[in-house]
C-alpha cells in the first residue's frame, strides 16, 4: 500500500511562526525602504518660481498684441511657452520643471517683452536661490538657440515667491485655481463650486437679496443682462457680492451706475446686455478678480464645452440657492438651435445657445446675468455668453440662450473702457 511521506515539521526553520514573523519583517523592512524613497523623490521637495521678463527682437509690437483675446496674442505667447517648455524638456531640469507661463505681453522699443512665470520643484535641500543659476543657464542655452524667435541674449530671471505668483496671475485676467498655482493638472469636478474656483462670477443683489449673476471685467466693471433691471432700475436699490456663497460673501460693494444698451428689446430678449459700475474698485485677490474678454472677432465653436455658474434654482419655478453652482454644457450652433422642433427662429444675431440637447444641465430663473466661460489653449478662460432666456430650464431641444460676447465686444469697450 502506498502511503505519501511524511513530511517532517521538526525543522525549527520552517516553524510557522518562525516563517510569519520573518515575512513580516521582511515586508516591514521593504515598505519602510519604499516609503522613504517616495518621500525623499516626491514630498521632499518644493515649489521655486521665477519671473523674467523676454525680450524678442524680432517681433514688432502692435495694437492686437494688447489683449489676450486676440489670435496674435494667443499664438506669440504660446510659441514662448513652448520654446520655455522645450528648453527645460531637453535639459537635465527636465524633471524639475512644471511651467511656463506668459502673463502679460507689453511694447519696448518697436520690441516686445513677455513676462514669463515659471514654476519647478526642487529638492528641499536645494533653495531657490542656488538653483536660479541653473535655470538661468538653460535659458541662456535657449536663447542661442531660440528657433526663428530672437531673444535679448542679456534676458535674466529673478527668484519670486508663490506669493508674488499668485498677485502677478491675478492681476491678469481669465486666471482660475489650477493657472494661479502653475500647476499641471486641470481640475473641474461637482456641481457646487469652491471658493476661488470662478472668481469672477458676481451677484447683484436688490435690497439685499440675490436677484442675478453678473461678470466682474475689471476692479470696476460689472456685465450682466439687461432685463435684471426691469423691475428695480435705481442703481441705490442694487450692491454686488463677491465669494461663492451669497449668505456670507467674501466682499459686498454698492453699485453707482447701470447702462443698459439702448436697443434692448423685452419682447424679442433681442440686446440683453448691460454694464454696472461698482462704487469703488474692488481689489484683486485669488478669489476674486476678472474674467478675459474675447475680441470681437473670435468666432464661436459649435459643440465645444463651456460652463455656466450661478446661484439660480436647481428647477423650474424653484428658489435660487446660497452656494454657486457650475454646470458643464456645449454650445449649440444658431442654426440647430433655430430649428422647429428648438426655437424656431427665435435665435437672432447676437444670441447664443449652450446646453445639452438632452436636458440636464442649463441655467435657470436667478443664473440670468451671469457667466458663460470656455478656457483658451493657455488656460485662461474668456467670457463667451451672458445668460438671457430659454424655455423654462433643462427642458430636451431647449438650451439656455445667451448673449454672444463677441457681438457686444465695441459695447462693452465704449461703455467701460474695457
Ligand atoms: C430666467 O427666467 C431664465 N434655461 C434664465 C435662463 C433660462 C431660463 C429662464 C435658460 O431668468
């Protein structure tokens, strides 16, 4: 008869316990080695920023180069940020540096200058200070090799803190949370939005009360719809809160005039537009400052993402809420929102549709006034639609309808100066 060998435990080497507490030892040990190597490659360090102001030779400055809004601008600061990008990609910082950014494009000369931001991460260890050389020499090595960009070779960097990164970016517009700490990543999520998360949105207030949205474009304009006037036109009756909850606000300024456009036409919605002046200018802060305007000659794309905020009510017919709220939609070409079985030729010029056909997300009674916003390819995000009307709200083939910026663009400027 076969009987299986017996397997002999008095080997004191493979006593259970023996095994465990080695194994787990073993384990004890790895875990401690692995947790020390991310903490020293990945906790261990710091954010450093620089500023330098670029000067390029070979780019004469003109009047387009003024706004961010225009295709000159957008393009000539993209092709610094990408020659930047490179130079670091390509250098052995390659895994220190973050970003680059032009916050601003300005004349010297018949030249022009960028000021440029740049973000890295270094080592604990290593300060600011010691590695600028570093930073400074690959810079150099980019000048001599700048493509057909010409550099000011006496270009220099100074050390900046997050600090001052945080006032340079919110002094310029257009600037959400993720651009102002130059990080890599994007970041939108939920409905209800954090503070600083759409730090132009406004919320013009009657007596007290929330009554509509409205855009902060600069420490002292407001843009909002003209039909938010229709009832209480006596710019004493109206203050404007900052901050995304309207129960505490973060600021609240009084407004000293409204100009509604002339041609503003109730029964059509047709010129929903109008400017507030705040009492006082209001100083820029990371929660609070303006939004980019597009010029008017950036054209609209159809099904593109674009989001909508405000303190309106979640339904139709519902109160308006406390906290603000943001909401993701696309834009909607005129023609398919013109269609029968959408408004039927209820879309003029100057109007712009954004929703889901589906439903689901739209603005509703009280968002009126506030923002619609789409993000550039730098990150800056521009004021495209004012909202106006719709039928009810996140009813299927009824999208929101907004004013078209870009329409009002020479509005905009003569009444504010913006
Ligand atoms: C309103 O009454 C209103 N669904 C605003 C926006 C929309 C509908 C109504 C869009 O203020």
């Amino acid at each position: 008869m076969y009987r299986p060998p017996r397997v002999t435990s008095n080997s004191r080497f493979l006593n259970p316990w023996v095994v465990f507490v080695t194994v787990f030892a073993v384990v004890g040990i790895v875990a401690m080695i692995v947790g020390l190597l991310i903490h020293f490659l990945a906790f261990d360090q710091k954010s450093c920023f620089y500023h330098s102001n670029v000067q390029i030779m070979n780019v004469e400055y003109n009047d387009q180069l003024s706004s961010p809004g225009t295709q000159e601008y957008r393009i000539l600061s993209e092709r610094i940020e990408s020659m930047i990008t490179n130079a670091f990609r390509q250098s052995n910082l390659r895994n220190r540096f973050i970003r680059a950014h032009v916050v601003r494009l300005r004349q010297e000369g018949n030249s022009v200058v960028a000021d440029v931001v740049m973000k890295f991460r270094f080592s604990r260890r290593n300060n600011g200070e010691s590695m600028k050389g570093m930073v400074q020499a690959i810079l150099q090595q980019m000048l001599n090799n700048s493509g057909n960009l010409e550099i000011n070779p006496s270009t220099g960097i100074t050390t900046i803190t997050d600090q001052d990164t945080e006032n340079i970016l919110t002094q310029a517009c257009g600037a959400r949370p993720d651009l102002i700490t130059l990080s890599a990543e994007r970041v939108i999520g939920g409905t209800q939005a954090e503070e600083g998360d759409w730090p132009w949105q406004v919320s013009l207030q009657v007596n007290g009360a929330h009554h509509c949205g409205g855009i902060l474009i600069s420490n002292l304009w407001v843009l909002t719809a003209a039909h938010c006037f229709r009832s209480y036109s006596n710019p004493q009756q109206w203050t404007a809160t900052f901050g995304v909850s309207t129960r505490s606000p973060r600021l609240r300024v009084r407004v000293r005039t409204i100009s509604i456009h002339n041609n503003y036409t109730p029964a059509t919605h047709e010129n929903d537009i109008a400017a507030v002046q705040l009492e006082r200018a209001v100083t820029f802060t990371r929660d609070i400052h303006r939004v980019c305007l597009p010029a008017a000659t950036q054209s609209v794309t159809p099904s593109s993402t674009a989001y909508v905020t405000g303190w309106g009510s979640l339904t139709y017919g519902g109160n308006t809420v406390t906290q603000l709220q943001q909401g993701q939609v696309r834009l909607i070409s005129t023609n398919e929102c013109n269609a029968s079985a959408s408004y039927n030729g209820a879309i003029l010029p100057g109007m712009l549709c954004a929703g889901l056909l589906t439903g689901a997300v739209d603005a509703c009674q009280g968002d009126s006034g506030g923002p619609l916003v789409q993000e550039d390819s730098r990150r800056l995000w521009f004021l495209v639609g004012i909202v106006s009307w719709g039928y009810q709200c996140g009813v299927p083939n009824m999208p929101g309808v907004y004013t078209q910026v870009t329409a009002y663009r020479d509005w905009i400027r003569q009444e504010t100066g913006v």
